[in-house]
C-alpha cells in the first residue's frame, strides 16, 4: 500500500508542466481518430526516437501497436480548444476541425507547433498504461509558434520573449 491516495499522487504530477500533443491515427478502414496526450518526451536523437504513454484499454491502442503509425501534433498556445475536443470520445472527431491530410495519409490538423510522423518500433506495458516507442520518420517544425502547455490542471503559455531561438 502506498503512503498516498491516487488523488495525492495526481496533484503531486501536476506540479510537472508539460506540452500537449493530440495523436492522430488510422484505424483497419482508413478512418482517422485521435486522442489528446500530454504525457509525450523525447528519447533518442540517434535513431530519433519518442514515447509516450496511452491507457491499455484505449480504444486507439490496436492503431498504434508496433509497426503502426501516427501523427503527433504539438499544439499551439491558441489550441485549448483542440485538447479537450480530442480528450472526449467523439464520433466524427474532425468535423469543423482544420485540418489536411497528410502525404503518409494520416489526418493533419492545421496550426500546431510542431508535427512528428512516427512508427512505433515498441510497446511497454507501465501499469495501467501502454508506453509507445516511435521511430520520428518525418518532422515539420514551426518555431515561430508558441506552445500550449499543461501545469497544475490549467492550459497555460510562455512568456518567449526571454527565450532567444537559436
């Protein structure tokens, strides 16, 4: 038994700001679908690899299993919308939103920060969570866009004008 409830432990992670990310896939017909995440990270730059974590029971995770692959969107400051359309089962989830597709045939939703095109080279199971290892395959970067970020059960932005881009 652990010294603190679930409750304790959810406030505690989050103290811990973080960027949010919608995942966009395809299912067995070619249908896209997507899900707001916000617990993505960087692993590797050689092979350039990134994970992040999905329930195991997620309608998404037999799109996304190894060798599958998935779009990840980093969204823009002006996007909270977008993060809690995509946090909610819906189901024609792109209705009104902007968006394209892709050269890969993935579901591109216009204005984000940053777009990684992945393939998942593994999965770990981490408790009630599947964690996704991907190969980035392809990247698009616009660092003239603010990210939107995730601390303390809030969507907030960043003050970049401390921030020199290099």
């Amino acid at each position: 038994m652990t010294p603190f409830t679930s409750q304790e432990l959810r406030k505690g992670f989050s103290s811990f700001a973080t960027g949010v990310t919608v995942i966009t896939c395809l299912d067995e017909e070619n249908n896209s679908h997507g899900i707001t995440i916000s617990s993505f990270n960087t692993v590797s730059l050689e092979p350039p690899l990134i994970l992040w974590s999905l329930k195991k029971h997620s309608r998404l995770m037999p799109w996304v299993e190894l060798g599958k692959k998935h779009l990840i969107h980093v969204l823009e400051r002006s996007q909270e919308d977008l993060a809690m359309h995509f946090a909610t089962v819906k189901v024609d989830q792109f209705n009104g939103i902007d968006h394209k597709l892709a050269a890969s045939g993935l579901t591109q939703i216009d204005h984000c920060v940053a777009y990684y095109e992945c393939e998942t080279v593994c999965v770990h199971i981490g408790g009630d969570h599947n964690i996704i290892v991907a190969k980035v395959i392809n990247l698009k970067n616009h660092p003239e866009r603010e990210p939107l970020i995730f601390a303390r059960s809030k969507f907030v932005g960043l003050d970049f004008t401390e921030i020199q881009s290099s």
